[in-house]
C-alpha cells in the first residue's frame, strides 16, 4: 500500500533559517504519520537539518487527536527539525598519555575547523606530543561524512620517561677459578686431566676490568606537558687494588700497574705476587701469605693456609683450614672427616667465590658462589650467594646430607639419596633483612626531603639579592645553603636508586630466590625457603621449588 505525502509546502524554514516548520490543519491533512513527517524532511534542504524525533511523536499524535473537533480546524504549528553545528570532544587517558578527538559532523550547522580544534586543544591544557597529520586526517574525513557521523583519531601521545641503565664492570681477564673443568689440551689432541695451564699472569699495562659508566636516562611527557621523570642508573665506583691503577685520562679503564696473579675483589681487581708450592704438608709448614698462593700438589692433614689473595690447589685439600680474601679454587676434591660434636676436619673460608670437583665432610664458608662440579657430601655450607652443585653441562652434580645455606637459591642436579639421607637446604632467609633495610632508606629519604625544603623555605625569605650582595658574610652563608642543598639532592637521587633497586629485590624475591633440581629430590630433604618448610616424603623428578604464599610449591614444568 502507498504511503500517502504531505505537500511539500507544509513544511519551511523558519525566518532565521535555523529550524524547520511544520504547520498543518488536522481536519484538511490529517490523519498524518511520523514517516509522512521524514518524507518532508527528506526534501532538499531539509535533509541537512537534525529531526528532533520527541517533537515528530508529539505532532503525530496531537494533529491525529483533533481530527473531527472544532480545533482541528485551525491550523498546527510544529518545530521539526534544527539546524545543529559540528561537535568536537576529547578523550584524554587516566594516565595523560594519549588524547583522542571526535568530531562529529554537523546537521546545517557550522563545521568544526582547524581554529575550533586548536582553542579547544588550548582549553583541555593538550599542549605536548600532538600530531598535525592526525588532526589533518580528522578534518579530511570529517568533510566525506553525512550529518551526525563520527570520526575518532589518536591527535596526541605522551613520551614515557626512559630510565638510566646501571653502571656495570667488565672483567677483561680470566681468573684463577675459571680454569677449574678446562684441561688443557696435549700435542697429541688428547685432554691432560691434571694439567689445568699455567698460572695466569699479567704484566704491567694490560687491562684487567672496564667500567661502563651508569646513565641518568631521559625525561617524558604527558599530553597536558606534565613532566615524568626518569629513574638514574645505579653507580658502581670501580676500586682499584695493590698492583692496579687507572687508565691515564680514563678512570673507567683498570690496567695492572704490577706483573702479578689477577684477582677480584668487589667491585675491582688487584694484582698479587704468586707464592707457588708444590705441597703443604708438615715439612713445608703452615703458610700465611701477602698475595696468592698456587699449590701445585695438596694439602694434608692439619695443615693452616692463609691468603690475601686467591688459594688455587691443583690437589686435593686433606682435613686442613684454608681462608682466602680472594677465591678458593680446588681442582680435585676437598676432603674431610667426622669428628666427634659432629664437628667436620676440614674448612674453607672465602671472601670471594669457592670452587671444587669434589667435597665430602667439610665446612665451606663464601661471601660469593660456591661452586661444586660432581659431589657435595655431608657438609655444611653456606654462601651470601648462589650454591651449584653441577658440571658444565647440568647432566651431574650430587648434592647429599648435611646442610647448605644460601641466600640467593640453590641449584643442583640431585638433591638428597635414594637411601633417604637427610638433608638440610636453607635458601631466601633474609626477607625480613631487606624490609628494614628499606624502611630506614625510605625514613632517610623522607628526612632528606625536609632538609632540603627547609634550606629552600630558608632561601626564599631571604630579602632582595641587591640588599645584601655586599655582605661577604651574608654571601658565604647563602652559598653555603646552595651547596648543602645540591648536596642534599646527589645524596637524595642516589639513595633513591638504591631504594627502587631493593624495592625491585624484594618484590621479585621468592621468584628470584629458589631451589632448583635438574633431575630429582629424593625423600628426606628438608627444604626451607623463607619461613615455608617441607620435609620430602617421596621423590620429586625436575623442580623448581619456590615460597608460593609462605607455602613450599613444586614446579615441575621445565622453563
């Protein structure tokens, strides 16, 4: 059936040429349709304008509703449709990184332009990372859109802060424990197990560490110009040791000054003489040395040596007390007995790292790693850092009785024995540590902060500078309260660093600090990581055993 039209001369626009008018008599053109109210607004100028729908429904039913009654006789007056003019909204992100525009096309009215854009961009405070090609692009889609149509770009982006790196130190030369599991190699082709090389020796001017220095990073913005600062990188002052010095016109670059063992000590490298002995026994007596010693043989039974340096044994070491302030590197086995109070016959204390093939029955004691290459039996060992208990390649490396305590996670191919040994792991015991130490930075962070708002509260009541430019006293003191306060700043960024670095540690530290067994755990390990514990009851095959929650908690999937 045909839709019945109103005339066309129904419907005009207003004198201002803002609205559209309807005005029609019930009893002449009624009964009338809110369709027969769109065909008229499809008409030629009128297409433009925006239907304004809750006054088409209303005219409908009024003009119906006085069909046959005295007033449908006189003539309705009804505003259709307006003219409506672009809009232009912003969507800024809760974070201020990204600003998005819509514009929505106009309905007769006037458009949005380039000008409109850029006040309002002003009025919103969008005054960083704006792109001109985005707000282009709206504007040319803007122009290909009908009337109330949308189109949304991306127009700015913030700029994230990019935080400095840290410091960090290259080593440029081996060291004595690294030829530990490198034999070298015969003319023939064939591997001499107990020639591990000569020792390693500098001479003066070689380059021992390189020091890349740390970077402050650089600053970002938000789209409303707020600035982000970026967090500094941590600084690590490289030392330079007996037998060492510094690069002339270069103090990152670390050269021997000395010919001379290599040996670390944190964060540098001194050089030391080399004291060689073939063994240490009665005969030779006990040996306290300014430098490192190279044993060429072992060391027997109740034998005392003592270094500055490193101690590397190309033997074994045999119920006898060895203290380095350097490495202890072992390249056959340690061993020791029993006695009685379950006291152990041998001991190694190092201030750097302690390396071996094999121990049994001993104390070993290390600021830095322990590692162990076939077998850790039925000692006690304890490190600030990381204990391994594995060859190169992860197919061995027998962990079994005893106790081993390290701070930083434990790895080990195999853990306990199938015949049920017991034996004690210890490892992310110093949480509570980390925490305080926190706290106090955080308190002296915060005293800081007071410190320099006191001295700038101080400084900007000071009278006019023209008052007292000539008062040496006066000046003294006000560049006295400068210097205190750039002071107080390098002090404040540092020790913010370091309070970001150890928030990070303490965040990711039951993640980071873990037991990991590369083939099995047998029954009878207690396993303690943080306060979590748990005594084995059965055999684990490959885990990683964590504190999930204050809860030991077996990972068997292989990362």
């Amino acid at each position: 059936m045909e839709t019945l039209m109103l005339s066309p001369e129904l419907i005009e626009l207003s004198s201002d040429g803002t609205l559209a008018q309807l005005k029609v008599t019930p009893a002449i053109h009624g009964p009338i349709s809110v369709e027969m109210i769109n065909q008229l607004l499809s008409l030629g100028e009128f297409t433009k304008l925006y239907p304004l729908k809750p006054v088409i429904d209303k005219a409908v039913i009024q003009v119906n509703q006085l069909i046959g009654q005295d007033d449908g006789h006189k003539p309705q007056r009804f505003n259709i449709a307006e003219r409506r003019d672009g809009k232009l909204e912003f969507k800024i992100a809760d974070d201020k990184m990204s600003a998005a525009m819509t514009l929505t096309a106009a309905w007769g009215g006037k458009e949005i332009t380039l000008p409109d854009i850029l006040n309002a961009l002003k009025k919103h405070a969008i005054c960083m990372g704006l792109s001109k090609l985005k707000i282009q692009s709206a504007l040319q889609q803007l122009a290909q859109l009908r009337p109330g149509e949308q189109c949304t770009e991306v127009i700015a982006n913030g700029k994230p802060a990019i935080n400095g790196t840290h410091a960090s130190i290259e080593r440029k030369v081996p060291l004595a424990r690294e030829r530990l599991l490198q034999p070298q190699k015969r003319e023939d082709g064939t591997v001499d197990m107990r020639n591990l090389g000569a020792v390693i020796m500098v001479k003066p001017n070689d380059v021992l560490m390189v020091k890349t220095p740390a970077t402050n990073g650089s600053a970002g913005y938000k789209v409303n110009g707020d600035k982000l600062q970026p967090a500094a990188g941590k600084d690590i002052k490289m030392v330079a040791g007996n037998g060492t010095s510094f690069l002339k016109h270069d103090s990152n670059t670390l050269i021997a000054s000395v010919a001379g063992q290599p040996v670390e000590t944190s964060n540098g490298m001194q050089v030391d003489d080399v004291l060689q002995i073939k063994d240490v026994d009665i005969g030779y007596g006990n040996v306290d040395f300014k430098g490192s010693i190279l044993i060429t043989g072992d060391v027997h039974e109740g034998m005392v040596v003592k270094s500055s340096g490193d101690i590397t044994v190309m033997g074994f070491v045999d119920s006898a007390y060895l203290n380095a302030q350097g490495d202890i590197t072992v390249s056959k086995g340690v061993i020791g007995r029993q006695l009685k109070d379950e006291q152990l016959s041998t001991t190694l204390e190092a201030k750097g790292q302690i390396s071996a093939q094999f121990v049994q029955y001993s104390n070993l004691t290390a600021d830095k790693d322990i590692l162990i290459t076939k077998q850790l039996l039925h000692s006690h060992t304890e490190t600030q850092s990381r204990l391994t208990v594995s060859d190169a390649n992860g197919r061995r490396g027998d962990l079994v009785g005893g106790i081993a305590k390290a701070n930083k996670g434990i790895k080990a191919v195999i853990i306990g024995a199938t015949a049920g040994t017991k034996t004690e792991i210890y490892c992310a015991m110093h949480l509570g540590d980390l925490k305080e130490t926190l706290k106090q930075l955080d308190h002296g962070i915060k005293q800081m902060v007071v410190a320099r708002l006191n001295i700038e509260s101080r400084l900007n009541k000071l009278p006019p500078k023209a008052t007292w430019q000539d008062d040496e006293l006066m000046v003294e003191q006000v560049k006295g309260m400068l210097e205190e306060k750039r002071r107080i700043a390098a002090e404040c960024a540092r020790e913010e660093v370091e309070y970001n670095l150890l928030e990070q540690e303490v965040e990711d530290y039951y993640r980071q600090y873990r037991v990991e067994a590369g083939k099995h755990i047998f029954a009878n390990v207690e396993l303690h990581i943080g306060p979590a514990h748990q005594r084995t009851q059965r055999e684990h095959g490959f885990c990683i055993v964590t504190n999930h929650n204050q809860e030991i908690s077996f990972d068997y999937n292989r990362h």
